[in-house]
C-alpha cells in the first residue's frame, strides 16, 4: 500500500469540530464527497484530504478516490466526487469521544455585503522560493482581519443517483447552500472574478466505493454520482434561516514531511500544488532461470532443514539469501508461486518473473526444473501451501523471521490459520501464504488459476479484520488494495467472469464491517472496464442459455440463473456508466432476450439502445421493411415503420 505521503495533499480547514461532523455526517448520508481544484487530476487517482479543525493539533487524514470529474464552463477548474477509502462512521465515533455536540441556535443577522462589490482576499501563487513562501504567509495573516462579514452563496448541484436496472427513480437536484469565504472589510477590490472554493459538498451514502446504478446511491463503483457543472456562483443576502457553521480557508498542496507541531508553518490561502519530479522507473526485464532456480532451492532448503541459529554464519545465509532475493526483485514488486495440477501432475504456476504467468517447466531448462519440481512438491505438501506471494519491500528481519516461522510450522500440530494470523501479528504481511484450508469447493471445470484466485481472496478474508487492526487501516479500504492487487496481473476476462460467478464461495462470515454484497461491489469495481465487458458478454451468452423462467410461480426459480441476473445487473450498470458506447450492442442484446426491461436502462441510454436495436433488426432484411412501408395502406402502420426507419438512421 502505498505510503500516505504520496499522495498529492488537499487541507481542508474548520473553525470548529462541529464543521466537520457536519460534513463527515453529510456524506454517510449521501456517499460522495464534492469539491472544486484548479488542478487537474485523473479519475481513480487517491487524494489525502486533510481536515484541519481548529483547537485540534493533529488534523484528520482520509484517503479519497476520485469517482467522477467534471470541468468547470471558465476551464479554470475542475468539480470531484470522491469517496472516502479510509474513514467510517466508527472513525467518526471514536473523534467524537468525550465531545458533546451542542445543537444549533439561531445566529444574529450578520452583517451583508452588497452584491455588486463583493471583496474576496486575492490568491497569490505559490512563491519561487522559501523566503517568497514566508513573506507570502505573513501577507496573507495579515490581510485576514479579525472582524470577518459572511455571506452567502447558493449553489445548485446535482444529487440523485443515476437510475440503475433495479428501477429506482432518480432523484431531484438539490440545494445546497454553502458559506462563502469571509471577505475583509479593507482589502482592495479584485481586478478579476474571485476563483471558486474547495467546497466539501456529498451525495451518495456509505464510505464503501459503489458501482454505478445496481448499487444504493452510496456504493461504490456504480454509484458514481452525475455531477453538474455548478451554476455561476453570485452573492445574495443571508436568508432568515440559521446560518451553516462556516469551513475554513482551503488550499490544495502536495504532502510535506511530518512536522512537529511546534515548528508547524502558519496556514495559507488555496495554492496550486507542484506535481512531482517523475522519476523513470528502471527497465523491466525478466527473471534469468538460474537466478529464479536458485532462489527457490536456498529458500526451500531453509525451511526444509532449519538453520541452527547458534551457528556464527547463521546470519551470514540468511543475508546471502536476502541480498540475492532484493537484486532479484530490483525491478519489480511482486513474485508469485503457485500449486497447480495438470493431467502430468503437479506443476507450478510463476507469476512475476515473466511478463505473464507461465509454467515453471516453460521458464526453466529441463536440466534444472525436474529436481526443482520434486523439491518444491515437498515443501508445498510439508507445510500445507498451495501458493506464496513475495514482495519486493520488505526488510531482513522480516525476511529471516518469516522463513523462521515457516520452518517451525508443522500442519499436523499447528492450524495454518494461526500460522497466518502469527505472521500478521509479527509485523510480516509483505509476503502472503495460501493454505490448503483457504481452498473452495469449486467445480472441476474451472481453470486453476479461477481456483488460485478464489483461494487467496477466502484468505484474505479470513484474515482481513487481524491485518486492518495490525496496520491501523479500516477494513473495507483494506480489502479495496487487497481486490486490487488480486486482479492487477489477470487479463483474461474468462477467469474474471468464473471468479465473480463463484464469488461467494470465497466469502467468510467471520467479516462482519460489511455484507456479501459490498464485497461484490468492491470486487466489480477493482476489475477494469475493458476486461468488465468481456465479463459481462460471457455472463450473458451463458444466461441465455438458461430455459426462460415459467410465469406460473408454482415452480421456484432457478438460482443459479437468478444469480446470474442479479451479477450481470450489477456489471451492466458500471459498464452502461464508465463506457456506455460500448455498451449499446450488450444491451441491446439483453433487451431482446428480455433479460433486461427496457424501463431499467438508465435514461440517457434508452435511445441510443432502441436505435441500436432498430438498426440491427433493419439491416437483417432491409428489402422486406421498405417493401412493407411501400405497400402499406394505413396511415398508422406507415407511421410506425417509418418511424423505426427514422430511428435506425439515428
């Protein structure tokens, strides 16, 4: 996971804890958290917002993703809906401890600015060096006068969730009214419009990411909000109704080191951040097989046949072995091993060494693989593994403690759960084991490496609540890099399409931060969109060969159908939303097998559906159609099919 430090940086500033609660309980009930930047970042890229409270010394860091992206009409910013990864209600909870909340009182009528002269403090730009950067704060200290005028203004932003293929309604815009930034009384009058804020504005409901429509209006991947480009801002009068707790100055900057909070810089105005220097990563090359055979048999042989720890080179072998495996992993993050059976036998799958996974027997020279192979089958059986994962970062006390505790592991002594959550709890989560007891009935068809997947995912699980608890992460914002890395690698939509089939085989109820459904939504949203829709065509011709369901309720549904229509729902609605030019030909397809209605698509892709659809039916007998319209006689059927000829041209 990646450390928070680099993430590009976003302060949000409150005068009050209540401001954030506001904010924070806003978004549990909506699900998406808005705001505006003049920067321009990408679509799923991770955010550190940092809400910096007043009275508070250390500021609260949440992690966000951007979900959605909308550019403002001047082209001088951009609008973000962004889920939180990180934070939770529980976080909320544990802020709000020992802090009793206050209800709100009617604040007397402040006092307004006349619309016409509006005062706005000036944004500087982010000086060329540290002294410029100083003399730049101070100005700006100074210019914040400590009797402040607020006012208002009122924009319209869209919050109601796309309507998805369960048939929910959309739902109307809504209203947001929102404190402007206080306005000195003696500061010069800006020569250009006043830039637009960072506002903190929602709308969906749980931190979890949802995926577009098939999902509640808060979940991840689907529910990624429709963003309107907001109206023109204007000032108006405060109305009579209690004022909103004021948010303070934002900026947007990129993550500087820790900082006491003694020396801690004096807050600034909104700065445009300076992208980081890219540095060029080194160039991918593939593992030589003697480098890879000869980690595996040193490696193999010190689980196999223990160290004596009291022996003086001890340390040297266990550093030899570190030093090699680094120079081995200099240009890449992870390497793979996996069990595999094929009608030879046991053979063993490599992932990382290649740039696609292939058999070890394919990588290695017939002169090595056979004594490797019969080695390797060894450790697997003598420690019950079905597949390690190793990374790159980890450090060499990890690195000998982990090949420590896998030499004292005995299976038939020890449960391999506890092995698991033993390296957890000693600070080794770099490097990942998959047990025999984390594999799934499954059936026979399935290829091994849908049974591979399933396997680390029932893993991962099982140990999800252990690792989040060790490392100080939510659950659920765990489980979206576990997901992530899960299916990085995997380009083959056939194995994606049998993982999300049998998903819940993998699921464990010892997870209780979340349901079944939000892990499948998680999993949906991890896959990319190429890839979904190679998925979603699969799931679809093996929908359609399923005898369509008797309209007579006497006889029970087929599950394993119905489990299919819900999946494939779910899938079409992200798809219908990230890529909906490729979706036509899908759903148009899915209209005609009535496996969708058409009252389900979303609104903006009915027409384009029917069209679609229209079309396709025309050019398999064109002849026939405009025989038909030249020889009809009634004006209501003439006007029928023209008007499907007019939309198949469409």
């Amino acid at each position: 996971m990646p450390e928070k430090s680099e993430f590009p940086k976003v302060t949000l500033k409150y005068s009050a804890l209540e401001a954030f609660v506001k904010v924070a309980k806003k978004y549990f009930d909506q699900g998406i958290f808005s705001l505006q930047l003049k920067r321009e970042f990408n679509p799923d890229q991770r955010l550190l917002l940092s809400f910096q409270v007043k009275d508070r010394q250390q500021p609260i860091e949440i992690i966000s993703q951007i979900i959605d992206r909308v550019e403002a009409p001047d082209k001088k910013g951009f609008t973000y809906g962004m889920r939180f990864l990180n934070f939770t209600e529980k976080k909320l909870n544990k802020i709000l401890e020992g802090t009793s909340i206050p209800p709100e009182t009617t604040a007397p009528k402040p006092k307004i600015i006349p619309p016409e002269k509006p005062q706005e403090i000036a944004r500087e730009s982010i000086p060329s060096s540290p002294a410029e950067q100083e003399k730049a704060e101070i100005i700006e200290a100074e210019i914040i006068m400590p009797e402040e005028t607020i006012i208002e203004q009122e924009v319209v932003i869209g919050t109601g969730p796309r309507e998805s293929f369960d048939g929910r309604p959309k739902e109307k815009p809504e209203k947001i009214t929102k404190l402007a930034e206080p306005a000195p009384s003696k500061s010069p009058e800006p020569k250009a419009p006043p830039l637009p804020e960072i506002k903190p504005k929602l709308e969906t409901t749980v931190p979890e990411p949802r995926i577009a429509q098939e999902i509640k209006p808060a979940e991840p991947e689907a529910v990624e909000p429709k963003l309107i480009e907001p109206e023109p801002e204007e000032f108006i009068p405060e109305p009579e109704a209690e004022p909103e707790i004021k948010p303070g100055l934002e900026k947007a900057e990129l993550v500087p080191p820790p900082v006491s909070p003694e020396s801690e810089p004096q807050p600034s105005l909104a700065q445009e951040p300076t992208p980081p220097e890219q540095i060029p990563s080194p160039e991918w090359k593939p593992i030589s097989p003697k480098d890879l055979s000869d980690f595996f048999f040193r490696f193999c042989k010190m689980v196999l046949n223990p160290l004596d720890p009291s022996l003086p080179d001890t340390t040297k072998q266990f550093q030899a072995l570190f030093d090699d495996f680094q120079k081995m992993m200099q240009n890449r993050d992870r390497l793979g091993i996996y069990l595999a059976l094929s009608p030879s036998g046991k053979d063993f799958i490599i992932e990382g060494a290649q740039t696609l996974p292939k058999s070890i027997k394919i990588i290695l020279t017939p002169d090595i693989v056979g004594t490797l192979i019969f080695r390797l089958i060894q450790f697997f059986d003598e420690k019950g593994l079905v597949g390690i994962i190793f990374r790159k970062f980890i450090d060499f006390e990890h690195f000998q403690k982990f090949i420590q505790e896998l030499a004292k592991f005995n299976p038939e002594k020890d449960s391999p759960d506890e092995l698991g959550l033993r390296l957890i709890q000693s600070g080794i989560y770099q490097f990942n084991l998959i047990l025999e007891t984390d594999l799934v009935a499954v059936p026979e068809k399935i290829s091994e490496e849908t049974k591979i997947i399933l396997a680390r995912l029932s893993g991962d699980l099982k140990r999800l609540q252990c690792l989040a608890e060790q490392i100080g992460e939510e659950p659920l914002a765990l489980l979206t890099l576990r997901l992530e890395d899960v299916i990085r690698l995997v380009n083959n939509p056939q194995v994606i399409a049998q993982v999300l089939e049998h998903l819940p085989l993998s699921w464990s109820d010892k997870i209780t931060e979340l349901e079944f459904s939000d892990f499948e939504e998680q999993f949906i949203f991890s896959i990319p969109a190429s890839i979904l829709l190679g998925c979603a065509e699969i799931l679809a011709k093996k929908l359609s060969g399923f005898p369509a369901e008797p309209e007579s309720k006497a006889k029970p549904p087929n599950k394993i159908r119905a489990r299919l229509e819900k999946l494939l729902r779910k899938v079409m609605a992200r798809i219908a939303y990230e890529t909906p030019d490729q979706a036509l030909e899908l759903l148009a397809h899915l209209l005609e097998r009535k496996l969708i209605r058409y009252e389900e698509l979303p609104e903006e892709l009915r027409d384009p559906v029917s069209s679609f659809k229209l079309a396709e039916d025309f050019l398999k007998t064109p002849e026939q159609k405009l025989e038909l319209l030249k020889n009809t006689n009634s004006k209501t059927e003439y006007r029928k099919l023209a008007s499907q000829l007019l939309w198949a041209s469409v």
